[in-house]
C-alpha cells in the first residue's frame, strides 16, 4: 500500500482509509509539519510497530504560528518528506493544503483552557493562541483520519500534555501515545528549526540539553539546586532563557520539591534565528525519563 503520492483532501483520505476500517485493521496518525528528521522517524516507527495502517500528516499549519515566527521561512522539503515517509513504511501521506483544513468562513476552534496560558502559552511568549492552534488542527486530523492511535513526541512536552487532555475531554477514540525526544549525539533535541542554526550557535545550543542534565545531576540537592545548576550552564553559553521552569507534568502548576509527583524541568530559548525547547521529566524516586 506504500505509496509516494500524497492525497491532498479529506474526501480522498477518508477513501483511502474506508477499506482498511472495513476490515477492522487498526489506524495509527503521525501529525508532522515536514521537514523529517530522526525524531519524526521515532515516531513513525513506532506507528508502524502499533498499527496496521499508518497515516502521516504533513501539514505547516498557520493557526499555530505567531507574530514572532515566519511561517514562510519555516523549512520545507516535501519530495523528500514523502520519500523518507514512504521509506519508514507509511501507507498514506495527507498533505493537505491550507484551504482544505481551513476552508473560506472557518469559524470554529478548540481550546484547551488552564494547561495552555503558561510555559510556551504564556501570554508573553508564544501565547494560548499557538495551543489553540494546536489543538483545533490535531482535533481535525483525528475527525478526519479517526485513528485507534496517534504518536507524538515527548520533545513538545507541553502539546503532549495539552493534546492528552483534550482528546480525554473531547472523547476521541484515538489512544495518545508519546514517545522520548530523540538526541543528537551531543544531546541537542532534534527540530526542524535546528536548521535556522549558523555553526557557532549549533555549539551553544547544546547548552540547553546540558542544563537539563546538570538539573537532573542535582536532583538530590532539591529542586531549587537543580533549577540554580541548569541556570549556571545556560549562562556559560551565554543564553538567557525565556523561560526554565519546574511544573508538575501532569497539571503543569509550579513544582516547589521534588515530592514524588513527576515534575516537568522545561526550558525554551532563542539561540541566533531558532527558538529552541527542551525538557525532562524528573521521575517519582529521582529517576529521569527523557
Ligand atoms: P513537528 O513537525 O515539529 O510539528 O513535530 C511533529 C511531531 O514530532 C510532534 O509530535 C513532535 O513532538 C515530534 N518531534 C519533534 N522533534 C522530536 C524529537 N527530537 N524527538 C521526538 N519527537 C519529536
């Protein structure tokens, strides 16, 4: 069923998915903006392991984009999407364009209030306006595809959490599986925005997963330690953050200790042209998952 091509509307997704839902075989969806790296490919694996079908989505979606980001600049290369997608055995890609998911008089929008006005949706950052983008285009993608199971990566801690609420809220069938953040070799979180990087800020921005560790190193000495130790390692590479925060990861209010509940250690930055996020997780007895 491999297949290069992609289907462009809704009406031929639903085509071609109508036999394998006949048949019972179950769906998985892999939502990406493009532009595919080893992180994405994680997450397509995973789907081709868990489902019988898997869906990719390639869609640079506006609503999530601000001011601060040109969306015209975001890098895209869909030739090779599709021949990497086709590799890593997807069976449809669903590249739509902008008209199909958001046709003339769109009026409708899914928000998901609380989870989505701090970190990344503070209203001084990238705002609930980027979460409400989020949310309103993956609740689409699952009415259109009604997947059994949908992948997305722990790398984008806070649309994790954000998306698991609201198809829990919302009933969607489809189970949320979130899988870890896949690294360079010297532990930068891959992104499709590394590539805004010049080489002298690819070698600051390792600051970020290196004051995540130096965090996690500390966890013994208490949270403000931790916090105080990932700060000191970000300063060393010169990098002001927007935000390093401590927030516990299931309802993302600030963590003071670690007391047991998982807390979600969260930074974002701007290195030259790239805003750049990473986190880790900090685990019930000090254990870490990335
Ligand atoms: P994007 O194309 O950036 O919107 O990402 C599509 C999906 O890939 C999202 O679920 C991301 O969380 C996930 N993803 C992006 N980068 C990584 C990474 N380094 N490791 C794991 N998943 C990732």
């Amino acid at each position: 069923m491999s297949d290069p091509r992609p289907v462009r509307t809704a009406a031929e997704l639903r085509g071609a998915l109508a036999s394998a839902r006949q048949e019972a075989r179950t769906i998985g969806l892999v939502p990406t903006m493009g532009f595919l790296h080893p992180g994405h490919l994680s997450l397509l694996a995973a789907a081709r392991a868990q489902a019988d079908v898997v869906v990719m989505s390639l869609f640079v979606n506006p609503a999530q984009f601000g001011d601060a980001e040109d969306l015209a600049a975001y890098p895209r290369d869909e030739g090779r999407d599709l021949a990497l997608a086709a590799e890593a055995g997807v069976d449809l890609v669903f590249a739509p364009t902008s008209d199909e998911i958001y046709p003339a008089g769109f009026a409708t929008h899914v928000e998901v209030e609380g989870l989505t006005d701090v970190l990344c949706g503070d209203p001084e950052r990238r705002g609930a306006a980027h979460f409400r983008g989020v949310t309103t285009v993956v609740a689409k993608l699952l009415n259109l595809a009604d997947p059994d199971l949908v992948f997305f990566g722990q790398k984008d801690a806070q649309q994790a959490i954000v998306i698991r609420r609201m198809v829990r809220d919302l009933g969607f069938q489809a189970e949320v599986v979130v899988l870890p953040t896949v690294r360079e070799a010297d532990g930068l979180a891959m992104s499709s925005r590394n590539s805004y990087l010049e080489p002298p800020e690819r070698e600051r921005a390792v600051a970020l997963s290196q004051a995540l560790e130096a965090a996690e190193s500390k966890v013994a000495a208490g949270l403000p330690a931790a916090i105080e130790a990932a700060r000191t390692v970000l300063a060393g590479a010169g990098i002001e953050p927007e935000y390093l925060e401590a927030r516990y990861a299931d309802d993302l209010l600030p963590a003071q200790s670690f007391n047991g509940r998982p807390v979600l250690v969260a930074v974002a930055a701007r290195v030259g042209r790239a805003r750049l996020i990473d986190n880790v997780v900090v685990g019930a007895a000090g254990d870490k998952h990335h």
